[in-house]
C-alpha cells in the first residue's frame, strides 16, 4: 500500500523558494550558512573577472576576499536588486585597486603573449553572440593594452565592467555607486581613448557577425 502524501506542516510553508539573490542575501541574515548559496552561484565568474584583470594568483584572493565583504554587509545589500552581481563585482574591484601594479603586468603579459588560456575558456562557456563580442575584445586588449592602462582608473573601470562582467550601464552604475548618467561619459571617454589607439594600428579582421566593439 502506497503511503499517502502529507500536507506540508506550517513551518515548511513558511519558508519560500530561494529564487534569486536578493532572496538568499535577505534570507541569510536570519540564517548566515545560507551566504554559502550565493558563493556557489557566483564565486566562479568573480574569479574569473578578477584573473582576467591582475592573473590566477590574485585572483584566488580577490574573489575570497570579495565574498567575505559582501558577507559582512549583507546588512547593507539592497533587497530591490535580484540580481547580486553588480554588488560581487563592484566590490571585487575596488579589491583590484590594490593590486594595480599587478594588473599592469598583467596587461604587459598579454601584450606579449597574446590571447591567453583563461581568455579562451572563458569565451568557450558564453553564449555564441557573447563569445564573439567577447573574444574580439580580447583581440582589442592584445593591442589596446597600452591605450587600457594609459586611461584614468575609473573609466578603465567602467569599460572592463561593462566588457567583462557583462553587466548594463545600470549594473555597472550599481557597482561603481555612480549615476547612470556617469557610467555613459566614462564609457564614452574610454571609447574615445581606444579609439584613437585603434587608428594607429594595423587592420585587425573583420568582426564576426553579431559581435560588438568596445570602441562603437
């Protein structure tokens, strides 16, 4: 004989779905182990972002360090957010302003070395038109390196969140803590600066369709 289903008791509907980020930020406040759900969802792609940036040694630092923060303000989070990734790599790079003679090594490194493996695998887990776009502005960063690390910190900043994290102005505006309206004049500085770089280099290919360019 089958047994017969019960009805939830009262304290298992008391419990929502954890669906979103916010829900697991608000949640782990009461409950902090649930912070462990967030680090799952997104410690990959801040390490990713930040091995990008200054290399794999610091980069294991960094997304530690930007998962411990958040945690510790978790209190601060704002709930109107869904999606925490904004907030992971705003803190992330303000972390990376610490290590900006590594990141400049790394830079030179790729001048050097071309497209590099972490480069190439990121691009592989991207949907099709993403991995185009992305993979042409890892063709960009080997001669655009030098315009990259002549920029002010802050519009570098913009563009990498923009280019990298694959966040909107919106979320690079929440991650920077600056206006929408800022977020468009440093982007529009940086493209201007890559720009002029990119009419003193020899033609590179023609973008694959669907892609996009860091400096249109």
């Amino acid at each position: 004989m089958s047994t017969p289903l019960r009805e939830p008791t009262a304290r298992q509907r008391a419990i929502p779905s954890v669906s979103t980020d916010s829900d697991i930020i608000l949640r782990s406040r009461a409950s902090p182990a649930l912070f462990g759900q967030l680090y799952e969802r997104h410690a990959r792609t801040i390490h990713r972002y930040a091995a990008r940036r200054a290399g794999e040694n610091v980069a294991d630092d960094i997304m530690s360090e930007t998962f411990l923060v958040a945690f510790d303000r978790r209190e601060r989070f704002d709930p109107a957010w869904a999606d925490a990734r904004p907030w992971l790599f705003g803190i992330a790079t303000t972390l990376l302003k610490a290590h900006r003679r590594v990141e400049a090594r790394t830079w030179n490194a790729l001048i050097a070395a071309g497209l590099n493996e972490i480069s190439t695998a990121s691009a592989s887990e991207q949907p099709a038109d993403r991995s185009n776009a992305l993979m042409d502005a890892q063709l960009a960063v080997r001669s655009l390196a030098p315009a990259l690390q002549a920029m002010r910190d802050d519009d570098r900043d913009a563009l990498l969140l923009y280019a990298w994290a694959d966040l909107d102005y919106a979320g690079v505006a929440v991650a920077m803590g600056i206006p929408v309206g800022t977020v468009r004049s440093r982007l529009n500085r940086a493209r201007r600066i890559l720009q002029a770089a990119a009419a003193t280099e020899p033609p590179h290919p023609t973008p694959r369709t669907g892609s996009t360019s860091w400096t249109s």
